[in-house]
C-alpha cells in the first residue's frame, strides 16, 4: 500500500506540474500576443546551410573508393574530393544572406566548383558523377528567381552530356535528370521558406505597429480628456474658494459643477479606454461655455453653414477643447471667440482670445505645436485632408485656425480607424 500511494503522489505531483507549464505557456503567449510578438514556434529557427550538408553524403561512393584504393591517383582524387567540399559549403552557407548570394565571390565559387566537378567526372566517371546533382543544389540555392529556370536547364544538359562521354546514355539521363531536379526543388523550397519568414516579420511589425497606434490613441485621449477636464476643475475651485467668502449660494453651484465635471470625466475616460466614444460639438460648445465663464473669460460663439457630419464634428470637437483648456491656462484673454464657418466643400474653425501676455503667447505658440495636444490634434487634422494653426494674432491675443473636408474619403477613414472622440 505504502508503495502504491507513493505513486500515486508522484502521479498527481506530476499532473500538477504538467498543468502549471501549460498555464505558464498560454500566460506567455498571451503576453506575446498583447505586445505585438507572437511568434508560432511550429515554423521553427529559419533555415541555414547546415540544412544543405548532409546532401554531402552522395560522395560518400567517391570517398570509399579512395580509401579501399580503387581510385586511381588517390591523392589527386583526395585533394579534388576536399576542394569540391569547401566550396560546396562555401556556396550553400553564403546562400542564405540574399546580399552575399548575388556577391561575385559566391558565384565565382560556383563556377570553380562545376569546373571541378567536370574534371573529376571526366578523369574518374562512376561515382565521382554523382557531384553533379550536388552542383545543381548548389545552384537552385544560389540562382533563386526568374534565371533559374533557363541555367538550370543548360546545368541538366551539360551534366547529361558529361555523364554520357564517361557512361553512356542511361547515365546521361540519370545525372541529366537528377541534375535539374535537384536545383528546382531546392530552390523552390529555399524560396518558399524565405517567403513564409518574410510574411512572419512582416506580421510582427504590422502586430508591434498596431500596438504603437493603439498606445499613441490612447494618450492622445488620456491628454485631451485630463488636461481639459483638470483644468476645469481648477477654474471652477478658485472660483468657488472666491465666492464662498460672499456669497456661498454662488460657491455651491460651482462646487455642484466641480462635480458635475468629475462624473463626466470619469465616463469618459472609460469610453476612451474602450475606444468608444462619439463626439459632439455642441457639448464641447456648451462645456467652453461653462470653463471660460469660470475662468472670467467672456465667451462669444458663431456658428453657420449646414450640419456637420459626426466625424467632422468630433475632430473640430477635440479643437474647441484644446484650444479653450489652452486659453484657460495660459492666457490672460476677457474674451474669447469661437467661430464655425460651413462651406459646401470645407469648413472653418477659430477660435480666438484677446490675451495680452506677450511671454505667454509665446509659450503657446512653441509649446502648443510642438507639445502633445494640439501636435496631435494637426496630425489628425492632417490624416483627415484638412490642416490646424496656431499662432498670435496680429491684433494681439491668440489663435487657433482648423480646416477639414465637409466629407472626404479620408475623414471617412479617420473616423473609423480613430478613436470617435467628442
């Protein structure tokens, strides 16, 4: 009994372990997956020139004959044998780097060794023809492209014609065929494997691509939503801290929007993470209402033109919030205004400010383009056909210039691969 248990302890310790490894396999392909490298370890390393030596072995008639001392000249045969066999290698290993295959040196290599495999075949016969199907592998794994077809026929012939002066025509066929065959299927074989590796990379970087754009999409959002948001927050606290010295009916309903303003954000920051979310440009309207009245700045909006479509809108959306979060923080503006002008082909947003700081207005002008908000917003802007400024304003004060296409295949495009943002 006691023996029996231990067994099964053993049994059920190694079910255990079994179960524990492929958790941990399937945690770090999962973990591969998520960052963009999954590898299917079923293709195995790429192939390499120690795939081509053991074809060597067809020599292995020459090599016996020369240790039983069946060949004549033995030594001569022996040194022949070793130099088919170096460059043999030499050729086969260098054919798997595409920049040292199509190299003089690789191709020069190849002619000396159907050189050599001519004088040994011519000088020996029998087995020593043999090293002609080697030749032709050689070549298929050298010659890839639309060349092959043509040298590997002429290798077949030459082969053929060699083998019958020194055996007759079935050897010719034999060899001939041999010959040919070698070269094509290796060939195809050689190309077909690269074929599946280049595929593989190029699955791997458009997997570590997507993830890049996922990462920089969800910044973006992370940026646009908590910089406007706290900004809000910021405004409305100051303003609140102010009024409820005098007038603590007038603090409370800032501190009800603080609140208001945190809820909305927390929505949103969940839709942003989900990548789900529709932009309006009416609520950003009403919202830099709401964020420059706190922040003492006079709001004065215009709109005209026909309706927008809702990609449009999310983008002049994310402009409005951009451009107002900026004037909030940076600015010492008492009026901003906001213009959209619809036109049948394009329309315009600008969004100006009265603001007399000069050392600020030009912070806002280095940081703003070069910074991460209204950067992103221009490469947006830029991906859907359309363009965004940002400068200070002759008349003083500073502004914010958009332009898109009313409808555009590209718009169309970047509101289905961006994230649908407000």
């Amino acid at each position: 009994m006691t023996g029996w248990r231990r067994v099964r302890r053993q049994a059920r310790a190694w079910q255990v372990a079994r179960t524990r490894w492929k958790a941990d396999r399937d945690h770090l392909k999962d973990a591969r997956a998520r960052n963009g490298t999954a590898v299917d370890d079923r293709l195995g390393p790429p192939p390499s020139g120690f795939t081509l030596l053991p074809w060597l072995l067809m020599g292995m008639g020459s090599f016996t004959g020369l240790l039983q001392g069946r060949t004549p000249h033995p030594w001569l045969g022996g040194l022949g044998l070793l130099a088919f066999g170096s460059l043999y290698i030499y050729v086969t290993f260098r054919s798997f780097d595409r920049e040292r295959r199509n190299a003089a040196s690789t191709r020069v290599a190849l002619g000396l060794m159907g050189l050599l495999t001519t004088a040994l075949a011519l000088g020996y016969g029998g087995n020593w023809l043999a090293f002609f199907p080697l030749v032709g592998l050689a070549a298929g794994a050298m010659l890839r492209g639309p060349r092959l077809g043509r040298t590997g026929l002429l290798l077949a012939v030459y082969a053929g014609g060699i083998a019958g002066l020194r055996g007759g025509w079935g050897d010719a066929m034999t060899i001939g065929y041999s010959t040919f065959i070698s070269g094509m299927v290796t060939a195809a074989v050689l190309s077909l494997s690269e074929a599946v590796q280049e595929l593989r990379a190029a699955r791997e970087e458009l997997a570590r691509r997507a993830v890049e754009k996922e990462r920089l999409r969800f910044s973006r959002d992370l940026h646009d939503l908590l910089g406007h948001t706290l900004s809000v927050i910021v405004v409305k606290s100051e303003a609140a801290r102010r009024l409820a010295r005098r007038d603590m009916s007038s603090a409370l309903e800032q501190v009800e929007d603080i609140e208001s303003v945190g809820r909305q954000a927390l929505t949103e920051i969940r839709e942003a993470v989900t990548g789900y979310r529709e932009g309006s440009l009416a609520t950003e309207l009403t919202r830099a209402r709401s964020a420059l009245s706190a922040a003492s700045v006079e709001p004065v909006v215009r709109q005209s033109g026909t309706p927008l479509a809702p990609q449009t809108e999310a983008l002049l959306g994310w402009v409005v919030r951009e451009a107002v979060t900026n004037i909030v923080r940076h600015s010492d503006a008492s009026r901003c205004e906001i213009v959209i002008e619809g036109a049948p082909e394009r329309v315009r947003l600008t969004v100006t400010d009265n603001g007399t700081s000069t050392s600020k207005a030009v912070d806002r002008t280095v940081g703003s383009v070069g910074g991460t908000g209204l950067k992103g917003l221009t490469e947006r802007l830029a991906a859907a056909g359309g363009s965004l400024t940002a400068r200070p304003s002759p008349r003083g004060g500073f502004g914010v210039t958009a332009e898109l296409p009313v409808d555009s295949e590209e718009l169309t495009g970047v509101g289905a691969m961006a994230p649908r943002t407000g």
